[in-house]
C-alpha cells in the first residue's frame, strides 16, 4: 500500500470526490485509510454517567485505498506513487511531476 499517515490525497470517488484531506490512519491489512472529514457518518452515543445526554456524533469511517489519491507536492493535482533509489534508501516519489513525498 502507497499511502501513508499524514499524507495528503484526493477522493477520486464516492459522496466526497474530488476533495481533498489529510490521512489520520491506515489499516494495511483491510487496504482501508481514513481521511480527516471526509466520509463521515452518524453515531449515536449513549449516556455515559448519571445526568448526562446520549448525543448523535460524526465520525470519519475508513475509505477504500483505491479511491484516494496522493496529492502531487508541486501541481497540486493526483498522481501514482513511484519509488527511486537515493543512496542507500527507496523514496516514494509524484510520478507527474518526480518530486519526493
């Protein structure tokens, strides 16, 4: 999986396509991120302690990792993820325009 924590990518489909945000966490094994504010649905919430209210709370539900893509860091615009060797170490780099993520 190419995508990362605290990357930022682009919704390429669903409800929130074409926005943009900021991965908060990654589950490599269901291939699933979730992305901060987008895709978020309804929970309600019981009353916890004696005088306090159940409420209806938004939370941000994992997407697909085949419908986000990460942001290129000079165009602005989505692009793959290829790797380059640089001394010792693989970097992910934008394919568009060749920069380091």
């Amino acid at each position: 999986m190419n995508i990362k924590k605290n990357d930022n990518v682009i919704i390429i489909s669903g409800k929130d396509r074409g926005k943009t945000g900021k991965v908060v966490k990654v589950f490599p094994s269901a291939n699933r991120v979730v992305v901060e504010g987008m895709n978020m649905q309804k929970r309600h919430e019981k009353a916890r302690k004696q005088g306090t209210k159940g409420q209806v709370v938004s939370i941000a539900m994992p997407l697909h990792a085949s419908n986000v893509m990460i942001v290129d860091p000079k165009s602005g615009k989505r692009t793959r993820v290829g790797k380059k060797l640089v001394g010792n170490k693989y970097v992910r780099i934008a394919r568009k325009s060749g920069s380091e993520i």
